[in-house]
C-alpha cells in the first residue's frame, strides 16, 4: 500500500456520519478539488461541472441540501476518514487500492487516461520512451505511467492544470490526463498551442468515495445514482457538458 493510503487509514478518527445522521441534518457534506474541467471546477467564484451537477441532483433525490467544499486533490481521501466531509467526488478510479482504505459507489462514468502531446510528440506507450512526462499527483494516470517502460522522467504536479502549463512550457514532451479533459483543454488552449491526443493508455470506473464501512451511505447514493440514471437528468446533465452521455456501458 503506497504512502497516501496508508495515512487515509492511519487518519481515520472519529465515526463518519451514516445515512440518518446526514437525513436530520438535512444537509450532505461534499468535496471535490475544483481544478478539473469540466468534470469540477470554477467559473469565476462558482463551484461547477459535470460532477457537481450529478452530486447536486443526487442529493436532491435523496432529500438533502449540498454544502460543498474544496481541497487539493491528493488530500481529499484522506480528508474523507477524518470525517471532514461525507462524500468526495472528484473524479477518482475505483482501483483495488483505493477500494481498501474507502468505499466506492457504483460509477458515475466511464473513461480513461489518453497521452497529450505537441504536434510530432510522443502518441504511444512506446513512443514515450526516453520522454518527460507531466502527470497530476496521486492520480492514477501516474500509476498507469509508473508502467511504462523506458520513461525519462516523469513530473508531477499539484494539479491537472500545472500538467498543461508545463507541455505548453516546453518543460516536458507530454502528459498524461483524463480523455474529456484532453478534448476541453486542447480546444481551450488552441489559440496559444496546438496539441493532440495520443493513445488511451487504460480505462477506468469513476465514482463517488465515502468514509470506509460507511456502506450505508454508499447504498442511498446509489439509489439516488440509479434515479438520475433513468429518468433523464443523468442525461441532459452529460450532454450539457460533453455532447454525449458518458455514463458506463
Ligand atoms: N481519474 C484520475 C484518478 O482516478 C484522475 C482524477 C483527478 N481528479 C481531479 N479532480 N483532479 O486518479
């Protein structure tokens, strides 16, 4: 068990709130990281995305109003068994690691880490080595990396973004990101840089975390998930920001 997941353990305090605790609040508590468009990220001073507007409408399924929270992305695990909020969505992979030190709801979409390079850069596993790779810390993009062989360098980074800032530096010949941000920010980015995507390196499940053992909790969001899924917010909340509905096949 690496490092992080062993402090997300170590960390884990108090009792984290079940289902009733939050239901007589009346209010869920909920964090993501804010730097990850359009997935979750801020307009100006407003909390917004893809993932904010699922976790929003599933907490309205459920009864519950949403007082959201923000922190970098590697402490929000950790954040969660100290019981500083009841749920994070923030784009995490279920991965078998993750799985031991939190709980995983079922998928809210399905996606998968894709090379991000300049044009005549590295578009393969292999073509990348001998390269410097820009990766966002704790993610599993890095995991995925760790694997490649031959690999100069690989640079992490605080934030997804830093990754972008540092390819279009020149500072490192790719990065590796999710593949709906790669199509966001290249396009953002156009009129500076022109870059591409490269190979899907793997694929991934993407879902909500909460607290371990806290599987009550896990089970309404999946009942609010389930909801959302059928009667066509999921939908119209996808294709808002994507074109497309991204949800697990
Ligand atoms: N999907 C990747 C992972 O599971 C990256 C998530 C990054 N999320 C973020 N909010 N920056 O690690």
């Amino acid at each position: 068990m690496n490092f992080l997941l062993a402090a997300v353990l170590f960390f884990s305090v108090s009792e984290a709130r079940d289902f009733k605790a939050i239901k007589e609040s009346g209010t869920i508590e909920i964090a993501t990281e804010g730097a990850f468009a359009p997935f979750n990220y801020f307009k100006g001073k407003e909390l917004t995305g893809f993932e904010v507007d699922v976790a929003n409408a599933v907490a309205k399924e459920l009864g519950l109003k949403v007082n959201w929270k923000t922190y970098g992305f590697d402490s929000l695990l950790i954040g969660l068994n100290q019981n500083k909020y009841d749920v994070v969505i923030a784009s995490h992979g279920i991965t078998p690691e993750r799985a031991k030190a939190v709980e995983f709801t079922n998928p809210h979409y399905c996606t998968g880490g894709i090379i991000v390079t300049k044009a005549g850069g590295p578009l393969t596993a292999k073509d990348l080595a001998g390269k410097t790779v820009a990766v966002q810390v704790g993610t599993t993009y890095l995991t995925a990396l760790q694997k490649v062989p031959g690999l100069k360098d690989i640079k992490t980074y605080p934030k997804d973004t830093d990754s972008f800032q540092n390819l279009m530096a020149g500072r490192v010949d790719a990065l590796v990101t999710d593949r709906f941000i790669a199509k966001e920010s290249i396009q953002a980015h156009a009129k500076k840089m022109k870059m591409v995507t490269g190979d899907l390196l793997f694929s991934e499940q993407v879902a909500m975390a909460v607290a371990k053992n806290n599987k009550g909790l896990v089970e309404k969001l999946n009942e609010g998930l389930k909801k959302i899924l059928a009667n066509g917010v999921y939908k119209s909340i996808s294709e808002k920001y994507y074109s497309e509905d991204i949800r697990c096949k």
